[in-house]
C-alpha cells in the first residue's frame, strides 16, 4: 500500500483533498509540518478545541484506508504503450522510498502528539470517551464513531483483547511491592475507576464485573416475579431427580457462578462438562450443586427454587430419624430448613395425602382394601414419676390399598345378604372342601418344583429355567395379575387397642372416616377389610356384637372380613418346624433338626414361631437337596453332576417334556399323601409306588455305634426302675394286680413292616413344597395358585397345634365358596395381593407391605416417646411414611451411591449341599428299608391326614352349627336352642399375639421371581435405606440368583462331591 495514502483517514487535522506528501526521513529535532494549515491559527490545546474542528474534513471519507487500484487498459486517459523496441534503451526506473518501519511509525505519532501537546492518555480518553464534562454524551463524527466502532467489534487486525492482555502482562505495568496501589490486585472494595496502575485496575475492574453479574443473576434466577407460585410443595416434587433438575437449573440461570465454583473444586478452569474431573467419592458436580443451592438458600430463603434442594436434605434428614441437635446445626448453616420448618411442611404434605385418600375413597368408580395390623413399642421411663412408668405402648395402624382391574358391583350389599341367608356353611363337610381342592392342578403345580430344583443345581440344563417360568405363567397360571404399580395411602394411626372391641370399633370409624364414609355419608356397598389372624378374628366378633344395630353402617354389616396372607404363610412354616424338628440329638435323618445340626444351624428358640427369614431359607434348602437326592436314586447314579455331563457330552440330554414325566412321577413318589400312607404302613409289597423306589440296606435294630446302644440300655434300665417303684406303690393302695398284668403283657402286634424315616421325609417335603409354591405364586403374582395351596393348609393347621388358623380357614373358605357371588370372590383375591413397584415377579402380600410400613412407625415412635394417638405421629409422620421409605432410596440415588443391599453377604451354599447330600446317601433316606424307625421319632407327621380326620370327626359340623348361630342372634327368636359349644379349633390368643411382651420384631424378607427362579432377601424397615424399589432391583442385579447361582466352570453346587466318602453304606 502506498505510504502517501496509508492512515489518511485517522488524521483529523490532514486537509484531504491534496495528497499526504511523503514525511521526511527520520530526525530527532522535530520540525514543523505542513506549516501552511496553521499560519492562521494559533496554536491549540485540548481545552481550547472546539466541535467544529472535528467537521472541518469532508464526511464522506472512506471508513478504512483506501487500496490503490491498479490502472485499467481500457481507461480513455491512460497513455497508450507500445513495445519498446530492442535497440532503444528503457528509460531508469523511478526509485521509490522503503516502507516505514512500526518504530518510526510510533515516533512519527508521538511526534504529532507532542505538537498537539497532548499525551498517549489523552487520545485514548478522547478517542473512547462517552460523556463531556457536563455529563452530556459526546457528540462524534462519522468518522470518529466509524473507527471506534471498527476497533471495539474487533473487526481490525489486533483486537482490544489484544491490547488488553497486553496491558496486563506487559512489565512495563508492574508495580513495585511497596507501591501504594500493588495491594490493589483483584480490588473487591476499592472502585476500579479510582485506580491508576492498569494492573490492579484491570483486575478489579474483572473481579468486580463478575461479581456484578453473579449477583444479577442471582436475583434474575431467585425471582418469583413473573411465574404463577404453587400453594404448596407436593411430595411428586422430591424425588431422585430433584438434584438432577436443580443442578441443570443451575447450569442454566447462574453459569458464571456454577463456572467459578466448579473450576475451583477442580482446581483448574473449566471450560466444558467434559472438563470435570472424575472423582468416586466426592464428585465436584454434585458438590458444587449442593453449594450453590446453600447460597441460594442464604440469598433467598422464600423462593421456591431456592429451597427445594435445602427441602430435599431436611426431608431426608428427617426420614432418618436425625437428633434435633443435627436440624439446629444445619438449620443454622442453612444446609437444610429448621426442625419447626420441616414438621409445619410434613403437615401440610399430610392433609394433602389426606385429601386425595378421602377423594379416592369416596370416587364410586373405585374401591379399595383397607389393611390395619397392631403396632407396639416398650416406653422407657427415665425419670420415674405417678404416672410415668414403663409401659407397653399399643396402637393400631392402617392403610387404604386402591384397587385395579376390579368392578366396584361386586361389593353390592344385598347379593351378600341374599347369600348369607341362605345359611349354606351348617351343610359344610370335609369331603366337600376336598372337592374345593383343584387335585390335578395341585399335582401338577408341585411336580414344576422338581423340575425347577433341577435345573437350579445342574449347569447343563440351565437352559430350561425360562421353560419352567413359561410353564408356571401358562399351564399352571389360575388368576394372575396384570403387573402395575399398586398405589396405596397410609392413614392415621390411632391408639387404641384392638384386642379391645370397643376400641376396636372406634378404630375403624376412624380409618373409614379418613377415606370417606362416616355413619352420616357412606358408600351403601361392602368395605373390604384385611388383617392377620387376631384381627381377622376380633373384626368378626365385633360384626357379632354389633348385629343388633338397623343401619348398616352401625351393625357392621358393610364390614368384609379378609384374612391375609403373609402371617399366613408364616404361620405354615412355624408349623412345619414344629412338626418335622424332631428332638434335639436325634439320630433320624428324616428330621429337619438333624440337618440343620449336620450343617452347623441353631434350634429356633420358638418352634411354634420361627423368624420367616431363616426358617424360609433352611427350610428350602433342606428341600432342595432332598429332592436332588430323590433325583440321584431316580436315575439310578452315584454322583447327579457328573451323570449329566456325562450325557451333555454325549449330547443325550433329556428333552423338557421327558422331565415332565420324571417329576411327575418323583412327586408321586416322594411328595404325595400316597407315598406316605405306602412308606408308612407297607414298605415291602409291590405297588407301582415301590418299584419307583430302590431297595436300600436290611435295617438292623442297632445301626448306631454301639456308645449309643450303651446309652440306651442304661436310660432304659433307669425307667425300669422307675417303673418298679411305681408298681409297688401302686400294689400298697391295692391296685398293683392290674398294673402287674400289664406289665407281664407281651406284645402281639405284628412287626413293622413300613419305613418311619422315608415317611417323615415324604411329609416333610410335601409340606414344605406347598410353603414355597404359595411364596412361589405370591410373588409371580397368580392369586389363583395361592389360594389353591390355602385350601390345602387348611387341613394341615387342623391336624397340627396351630388350630387357631383352622378357623381361620375354615371361615375363609366358607364366606369366599358358600357366601360370594363369583364377582366378590375374584374381587377378593384380587385385592389379596399388591405390587409396590410395578415390576413383574414383584408381588407380595398386602400385610407385608403393612408390616413393613409397621416397623418404620415403630421405630420412630419409639425414639420419639410418644403415643401413637398423638397429633404429631398421626399428623406428622403415619400419612407419609410411604415417602420416607421412598427418600432415603431416591435421596441416595440422586447421588449416585451405590446400592445398599439388604442381603447379607453369605458365603454360596456349595459346603451345605455337599454335606447334606452325603448325608442323605449315606444314611439311604429315600430308599426303601422295610422296617426302619427311630423310638425318638414322632409315630406320625402327616397333619393333613390328621387334620382331616379331625374335622370328619364331628368338629367341623359344631363349628359350622357355632358360628351360624352366632352370627344370626338378631334375627332367631330367644326360645332357639343354644347349640352345644364346639371344640375349641383356637389355641387361645398366644398363637397370634405378635410381640407383645416388647421381644425384638422377627427378621423379614422380601421374595421374587426372576427368570423363573425365586429369589429372597432380608430387610429390616428400621434401619434400611432402601425401598420396595430398591429391593426388587438387587434381585435382578449381576447377583440375583445369589446362593442358588450355579458357576460352570466350578462345577455346580455339589461338584466333586464324594457321596461315600463318610464310609460305607448301612
């Protein structure tokens, strides 16, 4: 470009329409130039400059320095050429000056400053300026306005940017440490614009601008102003992806504060998400959320934003049970709301929930089950006092559970009067519930379990599970649920005591009232009502005694009785303890005492009422392996494992339908009322049942060591004596002649010829089959398949010690088969079981969902003191302990903790299996041995013969004649006939009294079903963090088959057993 044109537009003082001569060379004198402009002006400073100066130049200027243009050929001006010719010589090239260098550009600038009189501050200030000195904006050219504007959109070659960080790592700027303005850096309190080193003003010019915009954003994200606010915070509001969402709000509103804080977490600017550093245990995401939304709390304490996250922590706080020390600390950090906040906040959310339970209640498209259960806790008195002693506190605690798939005209009161007038239970009799019994599904439902056990153990049929869980939720299918999320309410609690039936009564007036139907407004249909055995039994005495009222609602005549069915299974497996445990040191394989001692378990300390969670999980151990021993002896092998690899080699597996005939005929065998009647009484005739099983050693009357003989003989010969003593003295009072008669009698009764121990064993695993397939289909969600194996408990409570749960059953069938339409029995059954998570295989029953919501207000109650009558339990905490439980799941999760899982970490179950299989080999338990018994051993353990004998005995016809009198007193006239009292079928109130002397509550656990296989774990409501959710998800984690996994390359659970090496067979 050439020199004569260069910057002639940023010269305000060059005349333009002449052109710029070329400067002169470089001289340290300066001299004046281009004189003739100024003869007739005198010399000017800044302050005597007028506006006019800056338009004595034309305005049409160009806004950049113009480019020379190259001359056209075609333009009429332009001299013509023509070829030089060779001989001519060229005239000499016209010699042009060099280019200035930017150092003499500089000086060329000063120089024109210096004859201004101005300096470098002076043109920046006056080329930038924005306002005069009266504060007027500043009036500029075209040309002036042009350039600034050019510079400052950085459409220049050397941006501001540039400049500035020029300016600010340039050494020329650097103060001296003991300079006034050095402690200046990164200024917060003194105004940039009063100081004068451009260091510390450029960086408290940054520090203070940032600090301008976070606060401005602040309030622009904190403001309510403008949006419609909620009238309430709503638990739907907390959840696992409140932290989500404030951090992404964050992100959004404050970027320049979320940008600080998180570079400085990270100790590095950060420029993008992907910049963040990974961390496990503290993640500077999360962290710094969490700080933000502190500050946020700090600068805005009643803006919904800014308290959510601060809500979250409170709330989860509180579901924790955390000192009140702990709130106040908080509260006062503002990590979370106070204490008084959060309780005013849970009340609210409480007459929230209480207002939609009412709405569902009283919505006549809709109905519902309302589940109430017993909850106590032991009150400690630290300061003893009249009238503050220890106690027993007692209350009663509810749950209204919605129902789906259900028509609202199945619970229509006058089909049930019509029914129940009929009086169709005095003609009920034990051959007719027989007949209630679906016998072909039953055989084949139990028989599946053979199959399922197998392909558990044996790594090469594993392929067949999903065959198994196919035929379950197929073939074997009754009534199964559709699978969605059971929404249910807790309500109220009240103190009152329901073995009292008064209380009892105000009790559900009160959970009635809370969803809807009071003596003045109810719902003319029935009211379903579940509870376990005591309250099953005390809501039928209470219909009893209140019969005489007229108005439905006051009789109790919309009150339907439901008994549920977790205590039920819980009592069945009691049951099966106490009737297969056998004596301590017994020497009989068939008990379930000798193999839970074979491998190191203890004796339960209440065989009337084990804990569910152990008792389950020996009780199908022993199962199982039983049953992979039945399968060794069917397929006539010494080692199962090894037989079928053998076969996987040799690819002769059996199909899937060749293992349904084998199972079938194993459970025929092994655990059908016919094996046992057959192994009991005749072990040596032939029958299609004992060419099934093979001949096991001659039994010998001895087979023990002979240590234990000796023992024997010696507690004999002390009963002898004992014996001899009493006939003596009995011969002194004249009544020895009888008693020496009996003595000297010998016995005459034929040998025995049946196998004691093979019987017991069948029974055991007959029993212990229809416990696990009601937990089977409890789970799978098929109330169908439940309800069929509590037809068949009802014969089995009959013949045990538990005969409370006899009534139970009895009145349970007989009000579903005999007093319900086909509509409220299905309706019924429907409503028998829930599913909290929504998730297949994840079903339970109604009372265990009750009972674990139990445990939490228990515990809460108990560190609280107080009753649970009291406004703060019933306002505060029983309507939202469902939300409890769910926020210390999703709170954890939010924050992507790892799981904590409810099971304990329990070594593989490989040691047991091999135990109990040699075991079993070794003793020959499921051979034939004709003559086989132990004198310890009980004579017989088949309750469900004996139950049903003693209900054809006459029982259950004086049962029947009971309760129809007793439910019938308003209407027969006072000249009927009292029937006689029946035998008592209870076992009085300890049988169903759940820890009422304040023992520690019994282990739970919760069951599903994953790809066919039943899976169980351990959960304690009191002190978990985890939820239904969780739970159900561990079961289908990298571990869910859990002990019952079989690893290939190790072999399965019994690899390389050795089932001979104890010695040799008996």
């Amino acid at each position: 470009m050439d020199n004569n044109s260069y910057n002639i537009s940023y010269n305000p003082y060059y005349t333009p329409h002449t052109p710029a001569p070329c400067p002169p060379a470089f001289n340290p004198t300066p001299t004046p130039q281009h004189s003739t402009i100024w003869t007739n002006q005198p010399p000017q400073t800044p302050s005597t400059w007028t506006p006019a100066m800056y338009y004595s130049h034309p305005r049409n200027l160009p806004l950049t320095p113009r480019k020379r243009r190259h001359t056209h050929i075609e333009d009429e001006n332009a001299l013509p050429t023509f070829p030089q010719s060779p001989t001519r010589p060229s005239p000499p090239k016209k010699k042009r000056a060099s280019p200035r260098s930017w150092s003499d550009k500089i000086h060329l600038v000063l120089d024109t400053l210096k004859q201004l009189d101005w300096s470098l501050a002076d043109l920046l200030y006056y080329f930038f300026r924005l306002r005069d000195d009266k504060e007027e904006p500043i009036s500029r050219s075209h040309r002036h306005a042009a350039a600034v504007q050019h510079f400052l959109r950085g459409k220049t070659k050397v941006t501001p940017a540039f400049i500035l960080d020029a300016w600010l790592r340039t050494a020329d700027g650097r103060l001296a440490v003991d300079s006034e303005e050095h402690h200046l850096m990164y200024s917060t309190t003194t105004d940039y614009k009063n100081i004068k080193s451009v260091r510390p003003a450029l960086t408290s010019f940054a520090v203070q601008l940032a600090r301008t915009r976070i606060c401005r954003e602040a309030r622009a994200a904190l403001s309510v102003a403008g949006e419609a606010p909620k009238k309430h915070l709503e638990w739907g509001d907390i959840g696992s992806g409140t932290v989500a969402g404030a951090s992404a709000a964050i992100q959004r509103d404050q970027p320049i504060f979320w940008n600080f804080v998180v570079s400085c977490a990270g100790l590095k600017p950060i420029k993008g998400v992907e910049d963040l550093p990974e961390r496990k245990r503290r993640p500077v995401e999360g962290v710094c959320m969490h700080l933000i939304s502190t500050v946020n709390y700090v600068a805005a304490p009643r803006s919904p934003r800014a308290r959510l996250v601060p809500t979250l922590r409170g709330l989860f706080y509180f579901a924790e049970s955390v000192p009140y020390d702990v709130f106040a600390f908080s509260s006062r950090v503002a990590h979370t709301p106070s204490y008084s906040t959060m309780c005013r906040l849970l009340m609210k959310l409480s007459e929230h929930e209480a207002e939609i339970t009412k709405e569902v209640g009283r919505d006549p498209v809709k109905c519902g089950i309302v589940r109430l259960d017993n909850v106590q806790n032991y009150l400690l008195q630290r300061d003893h006092r009249i009238g503050s002693e220890n106690m027993m506190n007692i209350g009663i605690a509810a749950t209204y559970f919605e129902a789906h798939d259900v028509d609202p005209r199945a619970f229509d009161l006058e089909s049930k009067r019509a029914l129940l007038a009929k009086n169709e239970r005095q003609h009920v009799t034990a051959e007719k519930i027989v007949q209630w019994i679906d016998q072909d599904h039953f055989e084949y439902v139990l028989s599946l379990q053979w199959i399922n056990t197998l392909v558990d153990y044996i790594p090469s049929l594993q392929h067949m599970k999903r065959q198994v869980s196919e035929r379950y939720r197929t073939r074997a299918a009754k009534i199964r649920l559709p699978t969605r999320r059971t929404d249910f309410h807790p309500l109220a609690t009240s103190s009152k005591n329901e073995t009292v039936t008064t209380e009892l009564k105000d009790a559900l007036v009160d959970f009635f009232g809370q969803i809807g139907q009071s003596q003045k407004d109810y719902d003319r249909r029935l009211m379903l009502v579940g509870g376990d055995g005591l309250t099953y039994e005390k809501l039928i005495q209470l219909k009893r005694y209140l019969q005489f009222h007229s108005d439905p609602f006051e009789s109790g005549e919309l009150i339907e009785p439901a008994l549920e069915w977790w205590h039920l299974g819980w009592t069945d497996l009691s049951r099966i303890f106490e009737t297969h445990w056998g004596e301590p040191l017994t020497r009989d394989p068939s008990t379930l005492g000798h193999s839970a001692t074979k491998i190191g378990r203890p004796t339960p300390p209440n065989l009337k009422k084990v804990d569910y969670y152990p008792g389950a999980e020996l009780a199908y151990l022993v199962l199982d392996v039983r049953m992979l021993d039945c399968w060794r002896n069917y397929f006539r092998t010494a080692d199962l494992l090894k037989h079928f690899e053998h076969l996987a080699a040799n690819a002769q597996l059996p199909s899937f339908e060749e293992l349904e005939k084998s199972a079938l005929q194993l459970y025929r065998t092994y655990s059908s009322a016919s094996a046992i009647y057959f192994a009991a009484t005749d072990a040596e005739s032939s029958s299609d049942w004992s060419d099934a099983i093979p001949h096991g050693a001659p039994w010998s009357e001895d087979p023990d060591s002979e240590l234990v003989a000796k023992a024997e003989a010696e507690k004999k010969a002390e009963a002898a004596k004992k014996a001899e003593a009493a006939r003596k003295a009995a011969a002194a009072k004249g009544k020895g002649k009888k008693n020496r008669k009996l003595d000297t009698s010998e016995d005459t009764s034929p040998p025995f010829v049946g196998d004691q121990v093979l019987a017991q064993s069948i029974a055991f695993m007959r029993d212990t089959l229809v416990s696990r397939e009601m937990a089977y289909a409890v789970a799978e969600g098929d109330v169908g398949r439940v309800y069929e194996m509590v037809k068949h408990m009802l014969f089995m409570f009959a013949g045990s010690s538990h005969t409370k749960y006899t009534s139970y059953l009895l009145e349970t069938l007989c009000n579903l088969e005999l007093e319900s339409s086909k509509e409220l029995r299905l309706a019924i059954l429907k409503q028998s079981l829930v599913n909290v998570t929504g998730k297949d295989g994840s079903f339970c029953a109604g009372d265990f969902i009750q009972e674990y919501l139990n445990r939490m207000l228990q515990a809460i109650v108990e560190r609280k003191g107080t009753d649970y009558g009291d406004s703060y339990v019933r306002n505060v905490i029983a309507r939202n302990l469902h939300h409890f439980a769910r926020i210390k799941l999703e709170v954890r999760q939010g924050e992507g903790l790892a799981k904590r899982s409810g099971r304990h970490t329990a070594p593989r179950m490989k040691a047991e299996v091999r135990i109990l299989l040699s075991e079993y080999c070794r003793k020959e338990l499921h051979l034939r041995r004709p003559g086989r018994h132990y004198r310890d051993a009980v004579t017989s353990c088949d309750d469900f013969a004996k139950g049903f004998n003693n209900l054809l005995s006459g029982k259950l016809a004086r049962w029947a004649a009971e309760t129809v009198y007793l439910r019938n007193l308003a209407k027969s006239s006072s000249t009927e006939a009292i029937p006689p009292k029946g035998d008592d079928l209870g076992d009085g109130l300890a049988d169903e009294m759940e820890d009422i002397d304040g023992t520690e509550s019994p282990a739970m656990a919760i069951m599903a079903v994953v790809d066919g296989e039943m899976q169980m774990v351990e959960v304690d409501p009191k002190t978990a963090g985890y939820s239904m959710d969780e739970l159900m998800d561990e079961l289908r984690g990298e571990e869910e088959l859990g002990d019952m996994q079989v690893d290939e390359e190790e072999g399965g659970c019994f690899a390389g057993v050795d089932t001979f090496s104890d010695g040799d067979m008996e």
